[in-house]
C-alpha cells in the first residue's frame, strides 16, 4: 500500500479517537489506492461502500491537515462525492 494511504489511514483513525464510523465511506486516492472507513475504523482496502469519495494526494492531504475546505474542494471539482452524501457530511464533521 502506499504511504499516501497509509498515512491518512493513521490520520482517519486518530481524529475518530479509537471508534469507528457509523457508515461506510471509501476514499480513492487517484493513483495511490483506496481506503474505507467504516465501524472498525479506518482500513487500507478497495470494498463497496455507501458513499465514495474520490480526490487526489494534495487534496486529501490539505483536508486532512485543515489546510483545504472539504465543502470548497468539493464545489471546485476536486474532491468527488458518489452516493449517500450524509454520509460524506458526517465525515466532514469528524475530519474538519
């Protein structure tokens, strides 16, 4: 898996405090992988989820550190939201 996934795999985990997501949410990082998060927490791994999230490197990793509005990345095309949109809003609580 690549550091880039990894990496925001040990970020999703922190910020959820050792609980997991009341949903399933997968983010896909192009060119890197894929993640879901989900009630165990945050995991390396390509499943099905309700609501998939799609943005490059630099976007998730701006998002991650506050640096980039996830709302403002999303009406920018830069982050793409596929399926349950609450779910990717519930997200965005817990991250932001």
């Amino acid at each position: 898996m690549s550091d880039v996934i990894n990496t925001a795999v040990t970020a999703i985990n922190e910020k959820l405090g050792g609980e997991g997501f009341d949903g399933s949410i997968k983010i896909v990082v192009d060119g890197e992988g894929s993640l879901i998060i989900n009630e165990s927490g945050a995991v390396a791994r390509d499943d099905d989820a309700e609501c998939t999230m799609t943005a490059d490197a630099e976007t998730l990793a701006g998002i991650m550190t506050g640096e980039v509005n996830a709302t403002s990345a999303f009406m920018s095309g830069k982050l793409a939201v596929d399926g349950d949109m609450s779910q990717a809003m519930k997200l965005g609580t817990i991250l932001g």
